[in-house]
C-alpha cells in the first residue's frame, strides 16, 4: 500500500524528526511514524537515530554539513590533459604508476583513461628478446677478479712466458682474455601482457605476430679483455 504523504523531501523529513524529538517521542517510535506516513525509503533507522543524538546536542539546523575529505577534483581539465600526457610519453604505463605520479585516486585514472580519453589497453606484436648491457660491463671486470687470490706460483711462471709481449707501461691484467659461452634460442618472444599498449578505439588494429621460443639453438662464445669484447 502507498504511503499517505508520496511527495516529500529530505528537509520536511528531517524537521518532522526534529519535532518528535523535542515533543519526547522515542527514536525507535519516530521511525515508525516516518515509515508510516512517507515510506520506508524515506530515512533510515540509522539516520534517524544520528539526527536524534545531533538535535540532542542542541543542533537547530536542518541542512548537512561540507563533509570533510579531499574533494573530487581528480577528473577535472587539468588532470585529464595530464592523463593523456603521461599515457602518450609510455603506452604501456600503468594506472597504478599514473596514480602516483598525479597523486589522484586510481578509480579516477580509470575513468579519465576508459570513459574521458577513451583508450584500451591492447596487445601488441611480439619483439625478439633484448641483450642487456649488464653482462657486459661484468665481464669486463673479469680479467681483474679472476687473478684475486691466485697462487704466485702459477702467476709467475705465466709472466715470464708474457715477457716481450707485453707493451711497456701496461699491466698484466689487461693482457687477460675470459671467455665464456652459452646456448641461445634464436628467438625469446615477449609475454602478452607486457606488449599492451594503449589506444584509442579509432586507431589502427595494433597487429601481434603469433610466436614461440624457437626450438633451434646456438652456442654463443665470447671472448673479452679490460677493454671490452674481442671476438
């Protein structure tokens, strides 16, 4: 059955609270009446109850309060431009990094990405795995550490059967060759959820080539010295 007041608002609501209230009505009596005479979906039992305790604090107005919190600016014009921005600098940047580097809640990232500039997050094609530089460096280095702790009877031996070739003014640790050697695919593709990127629904289809670690081999031998790789 409908109630008998259909159209009502929240302030005649609270003001027939607040006269309950100061007439000594109980709380749980007041709700009764609300639901009563407006409907359940008018106040709550818990919103009732706290705007009893607040009338009982002595409060007179009927109007809520400025909450407290950082207000929702997070998807204005700035921090959209400053979305794209960062988005256009990294495709595969991630909302969690954005979220950061902006200092916004990352549900807003997620709505100026998605629903403000449109973009998905798609795959795209498959790369050949990269050499690193770090292997490098560490074995030019070797020639050094390997000679730590070497027995001076076999490093003497080894530097007279050096003597006349070494350039004068020059050590003996720059004459050291390492070698080292390991087998290598011919091809490492990338995982599929590090080559998304981001787009927007009118650019081209991104393409992803359909690859696999490739099954044929080769041994890989290096040579280097202090300076560097030799062959």
């Amino acid at each position: 059955m409908a109630p008998p007041i259909a159209v009502w608002s929240k302030l005649e609501i609270k003001a027939v609270v607040c006269f309950l209230f100061a007439k000594g009505t109980k709380c749980f009596v007041i709700y009764r009446e609300i639901v009563e005479n407006y409907g359940e979906h008018a106040m709550s039992m818990t919103q009732v109850y706290q705007w009893c305790s607040w009338f009982k604090d002595c409060r007179t107005s009927l109007q809520d309060e400025p909450r407290s919190g950082r207000p929702n600016t997070a998807n204005n014009d700035w921090s959209t431009a400053r979305v794209d921005e960062l988005i256009k600098v990294d495709r595969r940047g991630k909302l969690k990094e954005i979220s950061l580097k902006l200092d916004i809640p990352q549900t807003n990232v997620y709505e100026i990405v998605h629903d403000k500039l449109g973009y998905r997050k798609v795959s795209t094609r498959w790369v050949p795995k990269m050499l690193s530089d770090e292997h490098s460096a560490r074995e030019s280095k070797s020639p050094k550490s390997c000679c730590t702790g070497v027995n001076k009877k076999v490093m003497k031996p080894l530097m007279w059967s050096l003597v006349g070739t070494i350039v004068p003014g020059t050590s003996i640790l720059e004459h050291l060759i390492t070698g080292d050697e390991t087998w290598l695919h011919l091809s490492t593709p990338e995982t599929k959820r590090d080559s998304m990127t981001w787009k927007h629904p009118s650019s081209p289809v991104t393409k992803k080539f359909k690859v696999q670690q490739s099954a044929t081999k080769v041994i890989a031998t290096v040579f280097r010295d202090s300076r560097g790789m030799i062959l």
